[in-house]
C-alpha cells in the first residue's frame, strides 16, 4: 500500500548564484515567492492545529544553517556550496513531510516529498495537490 507521495519539479537555471541566494533568502518577511496567500493560510490552519505557524519567520533574513527554524519548517540540510537545502515539516500533518532544493548539473530541482500515516495521511496529501500544482510551479519559476 503506497505511503510516500511526491512532487517533484525541475527548470533550468541561468544563473546558479542569484538562484542560490533566492533559495537562502526564502520564507520569513519575504515569503515563498509565490502564492504567499496560501502559505499564510496553511500557517494559520497549523497554528489552529497547535503547531508554529508562520509565527516563528526565521533567524535571519539570508543565512540558514542546519536545526534553525523556518515558518513551519526546521533546517535539516543546508549546504550552499552544493546547492542543497532540506526542509522539515514541523507543521501538525498526518505523517513527515519535507521540502527540498537542490541545485544538479546545471537545474533546480524542488521536492516537497510526504510519508503519510495511514488513511488521514493520504487524504491530506491528497487534499493538498490542488495547492501544489498552483504554488510549486510558480515557486520554483521565481526561485530561477
């Protein structure tokens, strides 16, 4: 029975530094890029929930370094130097959810990936893939 689910998109970049940086700089004051609406509104049904929400922001507007907190998210891998940032879902979901940038061979590629725990799990992914054919493609655009 599936219970990992992905979204994976990939573009061409033009220019790896900008689009580093763009990476580096997300969330917090500036936002995710795209469809910042409803990234507040998924903040704000978290802290309903009991979770963060995007109350925390983030510890400073353009570093990010492994264990700081981002919106609803924990820093697990930040490695700019190999253009890698993996992100924790620290939001209440029914399973593990994570979300990665990763600059190979010349493209971004971003996936927000979810291991979901049983039936409640894979109505929620299910019930947000409206979301992410709207928010991932015009993120990972801006990002490049």
């Amino acid at each position: 029975m599936i219970k990992y689910f992905e979204d994976k998109r990939t573009e061409k970049i033009t220019d790896r530094k900008t689009t580093l940086e763009r990476i580096w700089a997300i969330g917090g004051q500036r936002g995710w890029y795209y469809g910042n609406w409803m990234w507040q509104l998924r903040g704000y049904m978290d802290e309903l929930a009991g979770g963060p929400g995007l109350r925390r922001g983030r510890r400073h507007p353009s570093d990010l370094q492994v264990g700081d907190y981002l919106d609803v998210w924990r820093v697990h891998i930040a490695d700019r130097k190999a253009g890698r940032l993996l992100l924790y879902a620290e939001m209440k979901v029914p399973g593990e959810a994570w979300l990665e940038f990763r600059i190979v061979d010349g493209y971004l590629v971003q996936t927000a990936s979810f291991n979901a725990k049983g039936l409640a799990g894979k109505l929620y992914w299910y019930s947000m893939l409206p979301f992410h054919g709207f928010i991932f493609p015009g993120m990972i655009r801006k990002l490049i």
